[in-house]
C-alpha cells in the first residue's frame, strides 16, 4: 500500500487520493520550477514528501487532511506568484540591460518551432 493510500483509506483509489495526488505532483512540479532541482536545494522536495508521508501515517481525521491539503495548495499557489511577480518585476524596470533575458527569450521561441537563433544573437 503507498503513501496515498495510507493518507486516504479505501481499497481502491478514491477521487480524494488522486486529489491529494495531483497537489502533491503540483507541488513538487512547483519546487522544482522556481525553487530549482540542484543538489543542494534538495531539502525542499524531500522535506514535501516526507510530510506527505509523516501525514499518511498518522492522521485519519478528514478536517485535518482538508487543512494540510489546503497548506499544500496555497503554498503551490504562492510559489508559483512569487516567480511570476519576479519576472513581471525584471521586464517592467526598463534601466536594467536585459540583452540577455531576450536572448533567452528568443532561443526559446526559435527553439518551439525547431529553429536556431542566428549567430548575431548567439553568445
């Protein structure tokens, strides 16, 4: 039986185990984006899953679930605002040199449609 289970008793996989699933994934995906996957920034993915895990073995109480869910969602939430309030930051300053932020922009963009920036933009 994995941990979700566990967080959610039943014998099959209940619509709140794939709920808790899905924030779970959101939040790592979440982590990994705008925190980074670096070896020394490891501590946050792991200290996640080891709450979801402490969480699947002791509480049984719905309410205290609900809460802990609602944790999980908000801080996705927060994660996710505070990068984008970042970038918005960096575009809106109009004295900061942002050649590089609009190479990488545009390799991206070349790179969707499956082109190569032209040597003039490469570094």
């Amino acid at each position: 039986m994995n941990w979700l289970q566990c967080l959610l008793p039943g014998s099959k996989m209940s619509s709140r185990t794939l709920q808790a699933a899905k924030v779970y994934r959101d939040l790592l995906r979440s982590i990994r984006k705008n925190i980074g996957k670096e070896g020394y920034k490891s501590h946050f993915s792991e200290f996640v899953a080891q709450e979801f895990r402490n969480s699947s073995n002791r509480s049984t109480d719905q309410s205290c679930i609900q809460q802990k869910m609602k944790l999980a969602r908000d801080y996705t939430c927060l994660l996710n605002s505070v990068h984008h309030h970042k970038d918005l930051l960096i575009s809106y300053n109009i004295a900061v040199d942002r050649t590089n932020e609009m190479k990488k922009v545009l390799g991206k963009s070349a790179a969707s449609v499956g082109l190569q920036l032209p040597e003039v933009y490469q570094a």
